[in-house]
C-alpha cells in the first residue's frame, strides 16, 4: 500500500511524540547498513530493523520489518533484506533508510489512536492490539479532550479489559501508565491541529509503565 | 444554569399572541388547523389567523396581511410557500415579532443549492430584525401548560419531561405515547432544520425550566458537534438526559489510513460523545419512552437488587426463571431473601410447590386468598437485600382465577401498598388476550405513580438506564 505525501515516518512520529512526554521505543534513521550496525551496537541487542518510507503505510506487509535481531552480522544481513523487499514491493517508493531500535520485551499489547470525526472533530481510540482491534473491534472512542475519568472509562468500556488486568497469571498492565497516556495524546493532537490522524500500535503495557513501539503520524 | 434562557424563549413557549400565516376561511389548510386547535385548546392568548381569503376561522378574524394586525405579536406560525417566506420575515422585522415557526418545507433537507441560498438568507433576515426561528420543516412547540397543542389538536396533561425532536413524526407519536402512558411533558419541540435554533439551544432552555425534570432527545445530526458536546455536558450534570441518535450509518469510515480511522465510525462516536457528556443513550422508540416513564415516576431513586415476583398464581414458576434472566442479562442484581423472610413466606405459603429464594414463586397463595397473597407481597417488600420489587401479573392467569372482582382488588393493593411504603415496586403487565382489562389495570397503576412494563427485559433495562445515570451523578 503506497500513498500519501503527508505520512511521516516512524522516526519522526517519534521525535514528536516524545517530545510531548507520550513514551515511545525511540528509533534511529540509518541511511546505510554501516550506520544501522554502529547504532545497534550502541542500543544494544537484540534490535528491530524497519524501513523508513513515506510512502509505504503497512510496513510488515511488504517484508519491512525484522524482529529480534541479536548481534552485528544479524543486522546487517536483514539490513540488505529490508531494502531488496520493500523495492520489490514498492518499486516506486522513496526509501530514507531503516528504522533501528531497541526489542522491547514482550508485553500487552494495546492500540491508542486518533482520527478526525466530521462533526466531533478530533477523536481518541482505544483497544487491545493485534488482530483483536482489527477482527473484533474491541474498541471504545471518547472525544478530545478526553480527561482522566474518561481515559478510565474508555480503557474499562473494552471488553477485554480482564487481559489488562493479567488474566490467568499473565502480568497485568498499568491502567494508570495507560490514562495518562491516553491523556497526553489527547493534549498533543489538541495543541496540534494540523495532525489528521495518528496510530501508535502496538504499544507495550507493563506492570509500571506502558511504551508505544510503533507509530504513525498523517498530517493533514 | 443557562437563566438567561428562560426570558428568551418565553415568547416561545408562554406567548401572549400568535398569528398563524396560511390560514384560510375557504380550504383546508394547515395554517387552518393550526388556528383551530389552538382555539379549542383553549391557548390563552391572543390568536391572529394570517392570510388572503378573508373571512372568520370559528369566531376569530382573518387578517389578510400580518402588519394589518393592531396588537403585538409574540409568535408567528407559518405554513406559506417558500418563495413567500422572505417578505413574510420583513413583515414580522416590521411588527417586532419574537419569534417564527417555519412549518414551511423544502429547504436544505431536500438537498438543493436553492434551498440552501434562502435558509442563509432567512438567517441573515432574521438576526437583523432581532427575531429567533424554529425549523424550517417543523411542527414547533407543544406545551400544555400554556394550552399549544401539536398540529391536528393533539393535547395531553402537562409533567415534568422535556423534549427535543429533530423530527415532527417522533415528537408527536412521543407525546401520543405519552398521553397512553402517563408520560407527562413541560415542553416539547420539533426544530427540523435548525437553522437557528437547535438542539443545543432548547436543551439549554429545558435545563434551566423548572417545570422540567427529565430531559429526552432524538437527533440525527448537527451543525455544530462542539457546541452540542459541550451543552450535554453541562445539562446532563443538572438533569437526567436521555437521547436516542437516529441514522446510525457508516459515515466516517471511509478511505482512512490509519486503523484509528477506519473503526471510527458514525455511530461509534456519537455513542461516545453521548456517553461522555453523561447522557443515557437509547437506540428506539421503545425504549426513549420507557426510559422517560421511569425517569418520571422514580426520578433519582437508586438501586438494582431487585426481589423478583415472577407470577401471582399459576405458571409462576417458568415466568420467574425467564424474569430472572432477563433482570440478569440487563445489569440488575437479584440476591438471596433473608432467611426471616423465607421463614414468612413458607409459613404463609408451605413450601411445596413455592420458590422462595428469589425470583420468588407465589402462586400458593391462590389456595389461601388475596388476604395471604398481599402479606406475601408485604414480606417480600420488607426485606432490605433489594431495593425494588418486580412483578409480573399476567390478567390472562389471573382472571379466569380471582375473577374481575378479585383482580381489581389485587391492583387497589397496589396502589395502596405503593402509598404506605418507600420501595418502588414495578408492574409488568405482559399484553395477551384480555386486552381491554389490562388497559384498565395499566391507566389504574400508571395514575398512581406506579411504573408499568410490558416485559421482564424492558423493565428491567429501564430500571438499569436509571441506575445508570445515578451512579454517575454520585462519582461526579
């Protein structure tokens, strides 16, 4: 899927977002398989590779990302992957480079977003990650701005909402590291009118704090 | 809240004078039928019959042009072609109306540029002459209190439950109901277009009304989502509001490229904005008007453990197990009796062949007479696990069994019992063959504040809605 001028790209929906306090897994643009082993090596493994494109929407799609990469020899072997698949897929798609970051352990997985309704304006989502935001839409909106009672609200309206909670045995995430997320963004995208629609999916929910790994940015 | 209001929109629903334009002493207008069934509400104000036939309506004059009128005029009601409707808004500039009523259609909502140009230009009439416009493509204000009935003369007593209706055909079978049902109301409005005054300005009017205690809704879109976000928020802090989003399509979802956008549909959001401003949302009639019936009767009363009483004679028993899940799937808690309760109702009732747990089986009583079926109902009551009761009396079991007679004197306990003692209690009245003696029994217990159901599921739902907006009025 190849569209829109107006997409940023992971790294620089990242630079903004942490920049308004909202946690990311930060990631660095690599313009060379040299340049993506040096700052592997300064991250530390294991390493995400993903391609950094303004015009491909759907990374994984096209064979743009590489998980779990644990040592130099690793990256830059998916290094050449990424390039050679995504230019196959896309063959007209402008390509920065890659997106190297940090793999961040495993953890439940949520989705926040938002998008602009035509008579309400600006929106937030929330739901649980994967395949269940996309099957089931186990989803809850609220209007921006969205307040700490109606982040609360939004995350306990989903119906898998015992899964944040660490059902049988699996470790809980952190309802309020989610609230004051959800907060945030809400303060971001109010102070940002130019942004027209945003995804941060997955973000990883912890016991103490929640990070978003992947993001998406589309301006107006 | 919102004070200012009440001065503003007096005109609106407490004229002193209305002229009716399009009014005809030779055809059958509906400017006609507007100027007779206000006169026989007996509205008491002035009333100006409007138009070119000369000529009386009843005892009334018809002016052939509104300036021709000598006195003030708070409120007009028009029902003149469109293309007439800009010189009539120069003349109401000239004779300082406050307001005007477009019953006048085909504007914007039949979607043409044409339409669209004259709304703007009404606007902008209207705001240079100081007037205030409902619809066009409306039937207006009903308010009983001040005797304006809805168009075709319909009338009904006047209560605490205020309306806003972007559409004449839901406002009038709402109110038809309401006159079916008890449901009372201070005000009601249908604004059609809105080009003027809206939703949001008439629920700011109902909030701040103090004939007003419940506040219903039925939209299907706006013109300014801010505005009317934000005014629920501060009614729904004040009053309970109860809105039901017509045209529940997929709108929003088109050609997003985030997944955000993609789920965010119409419907979706509307049900969060509702949820969020605190309002109670209903998704059809059926419920709109049981929700505002026991809005009405209960008002701010709380509680969802309820004390189930499935059947007062035979075939209780299957009754009080579909009761109880009906209860249980729409949010209600249905506790345990006490154990000094069972004991009463097995001394009372024996325990063969009776539930006493809860939903409760009574039909035993039937064995021993009214007098030890009502103890029963008084032991049931009494015990303080549950905040209301509900019971099913289904008048085709039961008047084969205790005859009129004794059916009468069943529903005289219900009134009476509702009189003495706090608990609600909350009769379903399942529709079936006796058709005409329900009826009664319902207009019986309807009258004496009791609320009325026709079954388990729609009870209990309203019973939850209710709860619903009370749980969030004590967090705020």
């Amino acid at each position: 899927m190849i569209k829109s001028q107006n997409l940023l790209t992971e790294v620089e929906s990242k630079e903004l977002l942490k920049k308004a306090g909202i946690p990311v897994v930060e990631a660095k643009l690599s313009r060379s398989k040299k340049e993506a082993i040096s700052t592997s090596k300064e991250m530390g493994f294991p390493i995400v590779l993903k391609i950094s494109s303004p015009d491909v929407v759907h990374k994984s799609d096209s064979g743009g990302v590489k998980l779990g990469l644990a040592n130099a020899t690793q990256v830059g072997k998916a290094y050449n992957e990424v390039i050679s698949s995504v230019k196959q897929a896309y063959p007209k798609a402008k390509i920065e480079g890659v997106s190297v970051q940090p793999m961040a352990p495993p953890g439940v997985e949520v989705i926040v977003g938002m998008s602009k309704d035509p008579q309400f304006g600006p929106v937030l989502m929330f739901g649980l990650g994967g395949i269940l935001v996309e099957v089931l839409k186990d989803v809850s909106f609220r209007i921006v701005p969205v307040t700490e009672r109606d982040a609360l609200e939004m995350i306990r309206e989903i119906k898998g909402y015992p899964v944040l909670e660490g059902y049988r045995g699996q470790k809980p995430a952190s309802i309020p590291a989610l609230e004051k997320l959800l907060v945030k963004v809400s303060n971001f995208v109010e102070k940002n009118p130019q942004i027209k629609e945003l995804d941060l999916n997955p973000i990883f929910a912890y016991p103490d704090k929640a990070v978003a790994v992947d993001a998406r940015i589309i301006l107006e | 809240m919102f004070e200012e209001k009440l001065t503003e929109f007096e005109p609106i629903f407490y004229p002193k004078s209305v002229a009716v334009v399009g009014a005809s002493a030779t055809s059958i207008k509906a400017g006609t039928l507007w100027v007779s069934s206000l006169n026989s509400a007996g509205f008491p104000g002035i009333i100006y019959p409007v138009g070119s036939s000369g000529g009386h309506i009843a005892d009334l004059e018809i002016f052939p042009n509104l300036k021709l009128v000598l006195g003030e005029i708070d409120y007009v009601i028009v029902s003149i072609p469109r293309k007439s409707v800009l010189k009539l808004l120069d003349d109401c500039a000239a004779k300082n109306v406050k307001a005007v009523q477009f019953f006048t259609a085909g504007f914007s909502e039949v979607d043409t540029k044409q339409g669209r140009k004259l709304e703007e230009k009404m606007l902008e009439k209207a705001r240079q002459g100081h007037i205030r416009i409902i619809g066009p493509n409306c039937i207006g204000v009903y308010c009983p209190e001040h005797k304006i009935p809805f168009l075709l003369g319909i009338l009904g007593e006047s209560g605490p439950v205020g309306f806003v209706s972007q559409s004449g055909g839901i406002a009038t079978k709402l109110v038809t109901i309401g006159i079916a049902r008890h449901i009372n109301y201070s005000k009601v409005v249908s604004f059609g277009n809105g080009i003027d005054l809206d939703a949001s300005d008439f629920l700011q009017y109902l909030a701040a009304d103090p004939k007003t205690k419940v506040i219903g809704a039925y939209l299907e879109g706006t013109r300014n989502g801010a505005r009317l976000f934000n005014t629920m928020k501060e009614v729904a802090k004040v009053k309970p509001l109860v809105v039901w989003k017509g045209g529940r399509t997929e709108a929003g979802a088109q050609a997003a490229l985030s997944h955000t956008g993609s789920l965010a549909s119409s419907a979706a959001i509307w049900s969060a904005m509702l949820k969020q401003a605190g309002a109670i949302e209903v998704h059809n009639l059926e419920e709109l008007t049981d929700t505002l019936l026991i809005f009405q009767q209960l008002r701010h009363w709380q509680g969802t453990r309820a004390a189930i009483i499935g059947g007062l004679a035979d075939g209780g028993g299957g009754n009080s197990v579909a009761a109880g899940d009906a209860c249980m799937e729409n949010g209600l808690k249905i506790p345990p009796l006490s154990l000094e309760t069972k004991q009463e109702l097995s001394e009372l009732l024996g325990e063969v062949g009776s539930i006493l747990c809860n939903p409760i089986d009574v039909s035993q009583a039937q064995f021993q007479g009214l007098a030890t079926l009502f103890q029963a109902i008084d032991s049931v009551a009494r015990d303080t696990v549950t905040d209301i009761v509900l019971i099913q009396e289904d008048i085709d079991i039961l008047l084969p069994i205790y005859s009129r007679k004794g059916l009468e004197e069943i529903n005289d306990f219900f009134v009476e019992f509702t009189g003495r003692q706090n608990k609600p209690i909350i009769v379903v009245l399942p529709p079936g063959s006796a058709e005409p003696e329900r009826l009664q029994i319902e207009q019986k217990l309807l009258a004496a504040s009791i609320p009325v159901f026709y079954s388990m599921e729609r009870a209990s739902k309203a019973i939850y809605k209710l709860n619903q907006y009370c749980r969030r009025q004590e967090v705020k």
